[in-house]
C-alpha cells in the first residue's frame, strides 16, 4: 500500500518536472520568435533548459517513473 501512494507521487513529480522542462522550452521559443535575444540571454535559457532536463531525468533514474 505505501508503495503504490509513493508511484502515484513520483508520477505526480514527473508530470510537475516534465511541465516545468516544457514551459522553459515553450518561453525561450517565443522570447525568440518575439525579438532578437543576446547571446548573453541566449545562454541564460540554455542553461534554464538543461537544468529542468537535468531535474526530469534524475527523477525518473531516481523513481524509475519515466514514461
């Protein structure tokens, strides 16, 4: 029983973390689309991307919840 209340958290941690790597994509495509950014800025969103890419792959070698 706790096992399968800890699946059903991981799972909602995923969804969370996979969100989170979805809208940094989604804000950098259109903050591009939108004006020109610096290569300053461009780094920024890179490194904001790869950091949320970083958190959904730990978790799911963590939890083993990849889906």
């Amino acid at each position: 029983m706790a096992q399968s209340r800890l699946d059903v958290l991981s799972c909602v941690e995923h969804e969370r973390l996979a969100f989170e790597l979805l809208e940094v994509r989604t804000r950098g495509q259109y903050l591009t689309r939108l004006r020109g950014i610096s290569r300053e800025e461009q780094a920024e969103w890179d490194r904001r991307e790869r950091a949320a890419l970083a958190q959904l792959v730990d978790h799911e070698l963590e939890h083993g919840c990849g889906r």
